[in-house]
C-alpha cells in the first residue's frame, strides 16, 4: 500500500496530518512553513512554537 505524504491544504481546515520537517515524524495540526530558500515544510505546532517558526499563511 502506497502512503502518500501530500497534505492537501484546504482553507478553513483548523488541523492536518503531515509529517514534521523538524522532529522527523507524522503529527497532527502541521503547518506550513516557508524556508529562506524557499523550500516548503510542514512543521507540527510544538516544533512551530519551539523555533518560532512562521507559518506561509501568517506571513
Ligand atoms: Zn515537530
């Protein structure tokens, strides 16, 4: 069974499951994040919150 790790981002959808750039493991409520590079992450709200990190749609 193939597992997909595409999140598909809906507006108005207060939580998603995604996997954590940061701890290196799926968690719920994950955001989006913008890297300098430009990259995209996702990052659980702990892992936001521990380095303060800016979710892409609060920017
Ligand atoms: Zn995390």
């Amino acid at each position: 069974m193939e597992e997909s790790t595409q999140n598909q981002a809906a507006d108005g959808t207060p939580t998603s499951y995604g996997y954590c750039s940061w701890h290196d493991r799926f968690s719920e409520g994950v955001r989006l994040i913008r890297l300098g590079s430009g990259d995209m992450h996702y990052a659980c709200v702990h892992c936001v919150r521990i380095y303060k990190l800016t979710p892409y749609e609060d920017q």
